[in-house]
C-alpha cells in the first residue's frame, strides 16, 4: 500500500533543489549506514563481489548494479497487530521521495518495483532480486536505529487498544487502512478552518433541534466504547428538500470534509460489503449513510440495520474471507423519504434506530431554505476540528482520576430521565443511546466546542415520540383487528374459497353484509387473514378513539406487521376475496395472535366463528361519517401526508 508521506524522518536525504541542474549529494538518514559490501556511487547502489584470479588471489572486487540511484528504508511503523510498514526514500533528480510501502512489499523486490516503479524508484524488475537482497541487508545494518524510532501505526479511524483516538491520518499517528475502498474515505477526514469558524458556520442549526441531535449525534459515537455501547442508527426521514441531507453534513463536518464530493460522504447506493467497509473504518466517529430511496434492493437497507448493531460485518467464506466479520463501532447517520425502520421487520434493529420525522430546517420556508442552504455551503470550507477537539477533551477526561466513572454516572442519570419518558418498551431500549447523544452534545457545550447546549430531554422526548405514537398506533390499531376477525369471523371467507365467486356454491353463502375478509396464505404460505380495506377502515373509524388507516398504515408497513406488495412496496399486497383479487391488508395469524397475550391467542376459525360474537355487527356502511379531525397528531389524509409536510 503507498501513502502520500512526504517526510522521510530522521534526518532527511538531502532535498535537493539549490541547484537544480546538478544532482544533489545522497546522505542516509542520520544513524544509518550502507550496510557492508554495498556502495552508493554516482548512478546508484552497486554491490561489491570480490573476485579471486585462477590462483586464489583477491583481484579488483566486481560491482554488480542494484539500484540506479540512492535508496534508503528510513522508518518502520507496526500496528497494534504486528504488521509492519517501511518509509522507503530515494532520490528523483532533484528531491527525495518518500513513500509507504507494506513489510510483504518491501521484501518482495519485484512487488516493490511494481508497486513504486510508476513513481519514480529508481529499480527495474531485471535487478529486482538484488534490491530485495540490499534492503534486507539495509534493515540488519541499521536494525537498532529503525527499531528504536517504530512509529506506531493505526489500521482504523477511532479508539485504538492503547486509548488513543485517532480522527484523521496523522493525528495523531498514521493510518494504513486495512481496505483499498476506505482510502478515499479516510482521506476526506482532514480538517479545514478553524474551530472558530466551524462554530460560526453551524450557528444558524441552533433553530432546528433536528439537526442539532444530527450534530450531537457525530459527536456520541466517541463516547460509546467508554460507556460500552453497540453501535446503533439516526435516521432522518420526511419529504424531500427539507434539509435531510444537510443535516446529515452538519453531523458529517465535525470530522471531515462534508461535500458529497468526497468520500466520507456515504450513501445507500453501496452493496452490503461496501457500507461494512465504511463502518469498518470506525471505532468512534460516524458513518453517513444518505438517501435510502437510491437503495439497490430495500432488503439491503433491512440488512444493514440489522448488522450495525452486532458491532460486526456478515460472515463471509472463499473470496470473500478478507471482509468477513468485520468489527466496528459506530453510529450511522441515515436519511430518505421513507424512514429507514419502514424497511426492516426486526424488532431488536427497531430498538437500536433513533427515527426523527421532523423537517430537519423547519417549515418556514424562505427562511428555512436560506438557513440551510448557508449552513450547507459553510461547512464545506470548515470542517474536522470538532471531532478532534472533541476527543482530546474526552481523553483528558478519562485521564482524570474517576473521570470515567463520572462519565457512566452522568449517562446514567440521562438514560433513566429518558427511559423514564419513554413511551414504550422499544423506546425504552433505545434510552441508552439517545442518553449518549445528549451527553455528547452537553460536553461539546462544556467544553466549548459547540457554541449552544443540550435541548431539554422533554424536547428530546417530543422529538422521538412520532415515532412511539406510531409504535403505539399500530399495536392499538391491532387489537381493533383482532376483535373485528373475532366479532365478524363469519363474514371472513373460510380458506381457499376466497377465489370463489359470490355465486358459488353453499360452501361460500355470502354472510349478511358481505364478506369482510378471507382466511388466505401469504406470500410465504403462512396462514393469514386478509382484510378489505373498507370494512377495516369502518372498524378502526368506529374506535374510541377513532384511528385513521391511512396513518395506520404506515405504522403496520414500517412494523411489518401487514405484507405489502413486493413490485410496489407503498402499495397493500393482494389477495382473493370474493372471487377479485383486490388490494387488502394482509395480516399473518402469527402475528394476530401477539406475542405472549393470552386472550388474543388461538384466534382459530372456531373462535372467530363463535356464535356468540357473531352478534356484534359492525356499522352500516351508510353510517360511515366523514373521517374526523383528530387531535392525536395524525390527522387525517394520505399516507405520510401528515408527518412529512
Ligand atoms: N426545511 C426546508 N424548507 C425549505 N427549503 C429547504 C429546507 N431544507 C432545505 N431546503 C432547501 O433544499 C436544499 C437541499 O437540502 P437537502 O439536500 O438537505 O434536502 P433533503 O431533505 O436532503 O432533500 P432530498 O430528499 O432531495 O435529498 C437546501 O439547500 C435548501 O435550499
Ligand atoms: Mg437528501
């Protein structure tokens, strides 16, 4: 691998240049020497064969080419693994160039001259086996000088073993990424500006609590490994220009280079490996992951949220083995339209997601077009002394006798206040981390790193409750359907009749009112119910309170809870009812009979066609009154119409 190092170390080979013309004198790296029988002459290294005439006497030694110009191994750097690297320097004409190569590299002439040969080192393949013998050679002459100057090397962005915590290559050590695609990534982390000026460009965000959590979030994933924390996600979704994607870059700047231009940039167009590539970059910073509309296949999104809080990639064998399990902690910045929890069925990533829903810049129009259209172009100058600053305070702290236990009291404190306003249970899984990002954004405060505070944990409280009121809707609106199957099981077809015509035989008699329903299989030959959209509407309308089921929808879409169309995944999937194949919501026994509730268990055929529930009817279609106003904060009207605007 070659880095971009410019400084040789030590006592560098002359850098030439005084005049230009000529070529300037060669010195070694103070310490060193030509290790025995080689010598640097004029037009390169040559090693000295000595020769005997045909009686055994010593005869004018041969000198065999090794190099055609000075060539020097002028650091070692090892990471916390053992692997090593070498600085190998030489000279071009006028200045000495320095580069990075691996050990394998450095031992292997012909690699070495592949590797380097495009940029200047002054070998040939023909003499490749000779400068592996010199820089082996050069390495035991001056073991005890490269030895006593390992610079000690990092394979990650982050928290590394011995606590230090690298934000960028170089600072504080360097790093030799273990991926050829998290090059470009690690090379936008670098900073521009000054702290100052980074401030005065994220001023205007003090308005938007959005994309303050979005700022606090960047800085949270430092303090995760302290208070022994999985990695987990932030997502922020709603309609388009609302400023998703700046807020996400506001998160982004804290580190490195926003601009979509340029790596650190991330979005969900990656494949699988990629995004566990970039997350494996990081022990402590962010990951931003932009726009799940340009996902390659919604599962991915679904896969991704389900792997980033294992702390680890997917097991992979054959020619994948490089980038199996990869490790990582992290946080990851996500934002689309479509709320990222909308893509995945698993409860435990569900608890490991932090959705926010609001327009991150407001909806004041001008003004919040104005404010982040600044903010955006801001931060592409300034960027990356946050984070930095950010981590040496937090080192300084957890130097200080008892500093991280104070730092666990205070997450503590914050995570029972959170947990204490939480909803739910899923919310309440979530308190832990949700407590780490307001705990990071109270630091950066203290530590004048962010010119404003904390928000309040009963703003933070309002923040994430859209997404309880929609955890909470759906499992309400869940119970309407359980006693809708179990007052009506009569109107629901019995399984395969459902395609069936209403003219059909005694087996299918059309129950007074019509079918509601059919008893089906889904997609996966589970058995399930599926339900016309009509009469469910009725049902839920009927509630007290009443439940709209267009809002109701998503909740169920996002949960899982009711199977939608795999061409089409906004739309119901279809199924038989009646004889038509319509468009009806689709709901698995499984997850009818609930988790472990007893009553709302066994809701068989037997139960549903209970003479005695039969009674109950449902309201006359005509009785059907307009759909309320409601004051729940989800209104009424088209699907994500209300949470988006
Ligand atoms: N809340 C807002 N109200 C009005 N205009 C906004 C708002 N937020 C951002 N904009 C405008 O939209 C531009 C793009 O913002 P941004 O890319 O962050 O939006 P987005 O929500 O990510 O949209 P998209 O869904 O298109 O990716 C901004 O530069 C600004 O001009
Ligand atoms: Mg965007």
């Amino acid at each position: 691998m070659v880095s971009t190092t410019a400084d040789p170390g030590g006592s560098p080979p002359d850098e030439g240049g005084a005049q230009p013309a000529q070529r300037s004198t060669w010195s070694l790296p103070a310490g060193h020497t030509m290790p025995e029988n080689y010598k640097l002459l004029r037009d390169g290294i040559f090693q000295e064969v000595p020769r005997t005439d045909r009686q055994g006497n010593p005869v004018e030694a041969k000198f065999v080419r090794v190099s055609y110009g000075p060539l020097a191994v002028v650091r070692k750097y090892a990471s916390a693994d053992g692997e090593q690297w070498f600085d190998v320097a030489w000279h071009d004409g006028r200045r000495t160039v320095v580069r990075r190569v691996s050990g394998a590299t450095l031992r292997g002439g012909v690699k070495l001259v592949r590797e380097l040969g495009s940029i200047g080192i002054p070998l040939f393949e023909g003499n490749a086996g000779k400068a592996e013998q010199y820089l082996a050679a050069y390495l035991v002459t001056n073991a005890e000088v490269i030895e006593d100057n390992v610079v000690k090397l990092a394979r990650y962005l982050g928290w590394q073993s011995d606590g230090t915590f690298v934000s960028s290559d170089g600072a504080p050590c360097p790093v030799e990424v273990a991926h050829v695609e998290q090059e470009p990534i690690l090379s936008a982390y670098r900073p521009a500006g000054t702290l100052k000026q980074w401030q005065a460009s994220i001023a205007p965000v003090e308005r938007y609590p959005t994309v303050r959590i979005a700022l606090a979030a960047a800085f949270a994933p430092a303090l995760f490994a302290p208070l022994r924390l999985r990695s987990c996600a932030v997502d922020i979704s709603g309609r388009s220009t609302r400023g998703k994607s700046t807020a996400a870059a506001v998160g982004l700047s804290v580190w490195a280079n926003p601009s979509e231009e340029f790596q650190a940039w991330g979005t969900w167009k990656s494949g699988m490996i990629g995004i566990e590539k970039r997350l494996n970059l990081m022990r402590g910073l962010p990951v931003v992951l932009d726009e799940t509309r340009v996902v390659k296949h919604a599962d991915l999104v679904d896969q991704v949220l389900y792997q980033v809080p294992m702390d680890h990639g997917t097991a992979r064998g054959g020619n994948y083995t490089s980038a199996s399990m990869l490790p990582w902690n992290t946080l990851v910045l996500s934002t689309g339209e479509q709320p990222a929890l909308s893509f995945t069925s698993h409860e435990g990533a569900a608890a490991r997601v932090i959705s926010l829903r609001r327009p991150p810049f407001g909806r004041e129009g001008e003004r919040s077009a104005a404010d982040a259209e600044g903010v955006r172009l801001a931060i592409l100058t300034t960027y990356g002394t946050a984070g930095p600053a950010f981590a040496a305070r937090l080192i300084e702290m957890l130097a200080e006798q008892d500093g991280l236990e104070q730092l666990r009291k205070r997450h503590d404190v914050l995570a029972d206040e959170h947990s204490g306003a939480a909803g739910n249970d899923v919310a309440r899984r979530r308190s832990r981390h949700v407590a780490a990002i307001h705990l990071a954004t109270q630091l950066a405060h203290e530590w004048g790193i962010v010119p404003f505070g904390a928000l309040e944990t009963a703003d933070w409280t309002e923040l994430l409750s859209e997404e309880e009121a929609r955890e909470d809707r759906g499992a309400m609106a869940l119970e309407v359907v359980r006693a809708l199957i179990a007052s009506q099981g009569h109107r629901v077809q019995p399984l395969s009749t459902g395609k069936i015509g209403a003219a059909a035989g005694a087996l299918t008699m059309t129950p007074p009112g019509g079918w509601i329903g059919a008893h089906v299989e889904d997609r996966n030959g589970q058995p399930a119910v599926a339900l016309l959209p009509g009469d469910l509407d009725r049902a839920l309308s009927a509630n007290r309170p009443p439940i709209v089921l267009d809002a109701v929808k998503e909740a169920w879409t996002e949960a899982g809870t009711i199977a939608m169309d795999p061409k089409r995944p906004k739309s119901l999937d279809r199924a038989y009812i009646s004889g038509k194949r319509v468009r009806a919501f689709i709901f698995t026994s499984a997850t009818l009979d609930g988790p472990d509730d007893e009553e709302q268990s066994g809701q068989s055929d037997q139960d549903a066609t209970d003479p005695r529930t039969q009674q109950e009817a449902l309201p006359a279609p005509s009785a059907h009154p307009e759909q309320p106003a409601l004051d729940n904060g989800w209104g009424s009207g088209t699907i994500g119409e209300d949470v988006n605007s």
